[in-house]
C-alpha cells in the first residue's frame, strides 16, 4: 500500500497540520460589535505579542468595560485613546468607516464585509490608501498595488500597522523556523517528491532524481492545475554546446 500524499494528509486536518493554541490570546483580534450609530472611547491597558502574529495587538478598553484586541498601527503606547464611530478624528488609531474617511488618508485593518471585525491589509508593516468615493462604494488601493471597492459602512482604522519587518529577519537555526512554521499551521520542513521513496510520492523512488513524466503544464489546463511551467518548449538547465 502506498502512503497519502502531503497535501491529501493535510486536506484531512489532523493535529501535525494543525496551529498550536499555546500562546494566543485567546480571543480574536477584530473590532468589537458595536452597531453603526454609536460612538465610542477605548483606553491602550496593554501591548501583547500573539504567538503566530508578526504585528503587535494592542488590549484596549471601553468606557462600558468591555475588552477587545485589535492589531497596533505604528507608535501605539499604552495609556492612549482610541476613538471609535463615525464621528471620530482622522488620528492614528482610531476606528472609523470608510466613508467618512478623506482621500489619500494611510488606513488599515479594514472590513472586506461590514461586521467582520476586520479582515485585509491585517499583516505587520502594511496599509492601504482611500483612493476614492464614488456611488459604487469607497475604493481603496491595496498594498499588492490593487485596487478593491468596499461598502461605504466598513470600517478601518486609520495609520500603518507595527511590526513592520519581522519578517526580514534570519531564523538563524531550523529549529526557530519549524516553531515558526509551527505557530502559523504550517508544514515544515517540506521534502521534495522527488527525494521521497516511490510509496510516499509519485515522483519519489529510482536511482536518480527526475519527477517521471513531463512537468510542463498545458495551455488549455484549468485554472487549478495551470501552474508552474506552462506551455514551455523545454524545461532544465541551459546547455551551451562548444563550437568546434
């Protein structure tokens, strides 16, 4: 019998595929659920690492005693305050929905759905800009350079997130980078097909490495399996030959 391949045994969802729990915060980091109409003010009690998560999380709390964990935009420090509502400043940190934010304005953490707390441009040292408003919507240009129209009602919070270059560093040891990896729900190390015995992959086993059919992709494949060298004429090393 031979062995399920890495990414069938990931599809599956067992434990060695799994994010640990061991250091998170335990509560997810997005806008509390206030509705549309209210206006609130939330005080920095601290500034957390969540283990996974490259930009810092900031424990904010609201006059209604509430607690909730949102991402830190750059120069965040504990005592400061934090509006949220539609009637809030255009300041660093605070919370409020597109369409009562100007153009040109750096924001981030921003809403893909009114009422999901939260979903793009959350990754550390990034933001996206208001590009304009228009009947459709808010349009904003992403960090990817793209540009994406949201409900006016979503919200963002205005500046650049911290952490900004965590990701530039060296592990320096593989046990760092399998933490890492480990921390996010990923595999690793990932071996090679080829470098596997035949029972564990399709490319694996033989005396020399070599996949065992041809790696190019046709130009008429679907879009889930057009990946990779598409339509190539020849793939490998380039051979000059000598003129004699």
């Amino acid at each position: 019998m031979g062995k399920r391949p890495l990414v069938r045994r990931r599809g599956r969802g067992g434990f060695q595929f799994r994010s640990t729990s061991t250091g998170k915060v335990g509560s997810k980091a997005k806008y509390p659920r206030f509705s549309l109409s209210e206006q609130h003010e939330g005080l920095v009690i601290d500034l957390v690492h969540e283990r996974g998560r490259e930009a810092p999380l900031a424990k904010i709390r609201f006059e209604d005693g509430s607690v909730s964990f949102m991402p830190a935009v750059l120069g965040t420090k504990v005592g400061e305050t934090f509006q949220f509502g539609l009637k809030s400043k255009i300041e660093k940190g605070n919370v409020i929905s597109v369409q009562n934010i100007p153009d040109g304005t750096i924001v981030c953490n921003v809403e893909k759905h009114f009422g999901d707390g939260g979903a793009i441009v959350k990754s550390a040292g990034t933001n996206a800009t208001i590009f304009s408003h228009g009947e459709e919507g808010v349009t904003i240009k992403l960090p990817s350079g793209k540009f994406t129209t949201l409900n006016p009602k979503n919200r963002a919070m205005i500046g650049t997130l911290a952490g900004g270059g965590a990701g530039e560093r060296f592990f320096m040891s593989a046990g760092n980078k399998w933490r890492s990896f480990r921390a996010k729900g990923k595999k690793f190390p990932i071996v090679r097909g080829v470098a596997q015995a035949a029972y564990v992959h399709p490319h694996g086993g033989g005396r020399h490495q070599h996949v065992g059919q041809s790696s190019t992709v046709s130009r008429n494949a679907p879009p889930g399996a057009k990946v990779g060298s598409i339509a190539a004429r020849k793939t490998g090393r380039a051979r000059i030959k000598e003129r004699k």
